[in-house]
C-alpha cells in the first residue's frame, strides 16, 4: 500500500512562516523549504484543523493573528458547528473549526485531528489516479468528498472540488503558479492531475 508521510510547504520567509505554524501548533505535523517559485490567488488546498470546542478555535485564530495571519473568514457559529479561516503569512490557507457550539473545558490550542484538502478539477477522475498508486480509501461521498488511509502521517490526506474548497475558504477559484506544496510518500516523484507534486519522503 501507498503510504502517506510527510507534508512540505514552500516559503518565500522561513523564518515568518515558522513563527506562525508554531503559534498555530502546526509545526509538528509539516516541513518548510525556501523557494522563490511564483504563486498567485488560490493555490487549490487548504489545512483543515479539528478542534474540541470553540474557545480553542478562538484561541488558534487569534495566535495565528498575532502571528502574521490575515483573516479570510472570521469564527462563527453554523448549523455544523463553530469554525473560521485564516490566511498564513505564507499564503497557505488554515480553516480552524469544532463541530460543537459550545466550551465544555479549559480553553488550549490542542488539535485533535489535521487534514489537508486537495482542491481538485475531477474528485472520481483524481481518486481513481491515486487509488491506482496504492492508496487507500477511507471514505468517500461521490464527487464531492474523498478520505484516504493515511497510518504512516499525522496528517489526513483528503480530496474535495476545487471550486467548493474556494468558496468554502473565501476565496476566488482562480490562481497560477507554484502550489507551493510538496507531499511526501513511498511512491516516488510524480505530479497529479491538478498539479500537485508527490516526491519520496526523507527516511
């Protein structure tokens, strides 16, 4: 089987972009790389960061403010719950959400689950690309939602229609450029259907 292992964001500034994910407790669970490489809009993923309630919501968000964020939609209550996006220094977009509408415990920063979201033109076409390099599903809902097995990453890989992604993150579809992300595996090099890039993950 195809294994999942390690997750690298691109950065123009290591040294802003590590503040930041270490404000947001993401630095466990991603690498950062230096590069120039032009981006522009929408890069087609974003990170999606479960947490227990929604004072912890609150305090990711407003760590990753006053580490250099901007927001893209502010926390608010929702029929699923209690959820909010920002955008990090680095332009990789960070969706902090709980399923439950109100605290139960002592506020932290703790994440309980992580995920990345593949915005992707074809979500059946792109799950029959990566199913048929091994990977595994976990779950799946048709053309809108696809959850692969991932027992060797910290990190839930998972696929959802690009345009959808977008408007669920508060930005516009479109953008060019470098995805600025690199996803690590036992699968060797290769580029998927909407571009993003796989290398062997480091031992």
């Amino acid at each position: 089987m195809t294994s999942f292992e390690s997750l690298t964001l691109e950065v123009s500034d290591l040294e802003t972009a590590g503040t930041f994910y270490q404000a947001v407790g993401l630095s466990p669970y991603l690498n950062l790389r230096a590069t120039d490489a032009t981006t522009t809009g929408f890069r087609g993923f974003a990170l999606s960061l479960v947490v227990s309630q929604p004072g912890d919501v609150d305090a990711i968000i407003s760590a990753g403010l006053e580490a250099g964020g901007t927001t893209l939609k502010a926390a608010e209550k929702s029929f699923w719950g209690y959820g909010g996006v920002v955008l990090a220094p680095d332009g990789t977009i960070i969706k902090v959400a709980t399923s439950k509408k109100k605290d139960s415990g002592p506020v932290s920063k703790n994440i309980d689950q992580v995920a990345l979201l593949l915005g992707v033109a074809d979500v059946k076409a792109s799950k029959r690309f990566y199913v048929a390099r091994g990977l595994t599903v976990a779950k799946s809902f048709g053309g809108k939602y696809v959850e692969f097995a991932t027992p060797a990453s910290a990190v839930t890989l998972a696929l959802y229609p690009r345009r959808a992604l977008a408007k669920d993150t508060g930005l516009p579809e479109e953008g060019t450029g470098s995805r600025r992300i690199v996803i690590g595996s036992d699968a060797g090099s290769l580029t998927d259907p909407d571009g993003f890039v796989w290398e062997t993950a480091a031992a």
